[in-house]
C-alpha cells in the first residue's frame, strides 16, 4: 500500500485541498482499495476511484477505448510462427498514471482509506491525474500511448486501431544491410511485441530504448501469457491453450472434476432444450434470479475461451447464448457439461 501510494506522490496524480474548496454542488467520490496476488505471488495493492460514483458530464465526458481483439491476437501468434518472430511481452507500470486529463476534467475525492489522518488537518484530494477505476481512465491512458507510437515512426492498423507495425532496414554489426519488421499490439497496460531481430542495431533495441526513455515500463521477458491465454513456441509452431483458465472455471463451477471422461462438448439435444427454454419465456414463465445469475456467468466464462483458443466448444457455446436471459436447470447442466469437456481436454489448443 506505501508502495502505491509513493506511485501517486511521485506522480502527482491528486493535490491536497480543504473541503471547502470543493465547488458547491459538485459529489466527492471514494478511493477504495484492491488487493491481488499476481502471477510470481507477489502481492499487490491498487487504489482505485470508485468510478460507479462519477457524475457522468461533470467528473467525465467520453469513456471509450479500445482493447486488442482475440482474433489478432490469433493473428499476430501465426505471424510470429510464420516469419519465425520473436515474441516478447512488455508491462508498463502503473500504466493509468502515465496518462493525461483534458484541461478542466477534475474529480475530487474523500482521502485513501487508512491516510485520512496523516496529512494533519482535513483534506480532499482534486484529482488531476487518470487514477485506476475512473470512467476515463483507460480512454486517457490510451491517448497518450498511442499518439507516442505514431510520432515514432509506427503505422496504426486499420483493422485493430490497437496494433502498430513498423517496417525497415538496418544493418548489422557487420555492416550488411536486412530488412526487419516489428508489430505491437497493445491490450491496456501489456504490449505482444513481435519483432524478426533484437540484437543493438534492430528496430526493436530503438523502441525498446525510446520506450524506457519516456514510460516507466518493464521488460517481462519472453512472452508465456496474455489475457489468460498461454503462448508458447514448440519447434516452427506457436500454441495457444488456457489450461489455467479452464483449470479455473472447474474450481470455479463444478463441484468435483468429472468422474469420467467427457468426450465431445454437447448433445444433439442440445438445439431442442435451448428452444423449449426460448418457448416457456414467451409464456411468460419467470427465471430464478440465482439460476440466471450462475448461467450468465457460465456461459460468459466459456464464450472468452471459446473466442481466444477452443474453436471446438463454438457451436455449444453459441446454442447456450441464445438462452442468456431465459435459462433452466436443464440448460445450466448442458452449460456445466461444457466446463467438464473443456476439462478432459485442456491441453488441447491452437497451433
């Protein structure tokens, strides 16, 4: 937690003012905070606006952003297969605090749980930084970095606004002349970074050397995962699998593991259950909040994997979100089966 909050101090992300200087009429929203254990097992702490409390048109105006999509990230690994690229994966650190408000755009907020006293008299922190939680946060982050890519020589995708791709040629240490490529794609704070050479001359030791230069950012090493997706290279192929993921819904949504193998992901009477549950709805017939709860879930859980690496589950998957507002126990079962099957055979993936 003083780790965070020196994160914001050297940051500058809010100023200390007296409650009165807040402007009359205007909401003072919490900071709250998230705790984590991360991959390695460290632990982490965030502090976070409670954005949920923002007052939309007085603490922000616009909120979009984008994110990488999975089919380039499909894409970007068969490239790296392809052209043999290597692939590395960079975290920039505390990446929203790298960002930048739109003059005026302020939120004013009650002191950090567990500060509110350290600082003598009473305060209010005036936001003036993008804090992990607000609405806008991932917007602003997002046109900082960005424009930092084109200003660099990058191209943007006009298929993914979040891949930048930058084409040249170098020479070596010896002299000789070689055409290199390097592509980014962003998702928030981690950037998938392909590139045909890393010696000191390539393009990719110039990125890396102007990224450190502006952004407080980390090298991670040779890319094992990114958005619960595990990529590993395995001779001239590069694999695609969420083992841990899966492993993850069954602790999550099963009792046990299944006692016996599950062999294929659904039935055939899948389409007729799916239907009688679309019928009973036009009869008017009532759903039990918990049951839809605990199938929306489900079946949003599986849907991320199906879109990411399990091509296999998409016709299961696709029937199940034709019921998301009108489930029966009947279709949970058929749901949780899909969970079982993804468990006998987890390390099926994309090659």
């Amino acid at each position: 937690m003083k780790k965070e909050l020196d994160n914001h101090e050297d940051n500058g992300s809010w100023e200390r003012v007296a409650p009165d200087a807040v402007p009359r009429g205007r909401r003072l929203v919490k900071l709250v905070w998230v705790y984590k254990r991360k991959r390695d097992g460290k632990l982490k702490s965030r502090l976070c606006v409670q954005g949920c409390t923002q007052v939309p048109g007085v603490d922000y105006d616009q909120t979009w952003c984008g994110t990488m999509r999975a089919s380039t990230l499909r894409l970007l690994s068969a490239a790296a297969a392809q052209l043999n690229l290597h692939m590395r994966r960079w975290d920039f650190t505390a990446a929203y605090l790298q960002g930048k408000l739109l003059d005026g755009e302020v939120t004013y907020c009650y002191p950090p749980p567990g500060s509110e006293t350290t600082h003598g008299d009473p305060y209010v922190c005036k936001v003036v930084k993008p804090v992990y939680g607000m609405a806008q946060a991932g917007r602003r982050w997002q046109r900082s970095i960005f424009p930092w890519f084109l200003e660099h020589g990058f191209h943007q995708s006009f298929a993914d606004s979040c891949v930048f791709y930058k084409h040249g040629v170098t020479q070596d240490a010896s002299g000789n002349s070689r055409a290199e490529v390097i592509m980014v794609g962003c998702y928030v704070d981690d950037l998938y970074v392909l590139s045909s050479h890393t010696d000191d001359q390539s393009l990719y030791a110039s990125f890396t050397r102007d990224m450190t230069k502006r952004w407080n950012v980390e090298d991670e090493g040779e890319i094992a995962d990114l958005l619960n997706v595990e990529i590993t290279r395995e001779g001239d192929h590069v694999v695609l699998r969420q083992r841990g993921y899966i492993d993850k819904m069954v602790s999550t949504y099963l009792a046990s593991p299944p006692s016996k193998l599950v062999k294929v992901p659904c039935t055939e009477r899948l389409p007729n259950i799916v239907l009688d549950a679309q019928l009973l709805k036009s009869e008017g017939k009532e759903v039990d909040p918990d049951l839809l709860a605990q199938y929306q879930s489900v079946v949003g859980a599986l849907l991320y994997c199906s879109t990411h690496s399990r091509p296999d589950i998409a016709f299961a998957v696709g029937q199940l979100c034709r019921a998301m507002s009108c489930p029966t126990p009947e279709l949970l079962a058929a749901a949780l089966r899909v969970v079982e099957y993804l468990h006998c055979t987890r390390d099926l993936g994309l090659h």
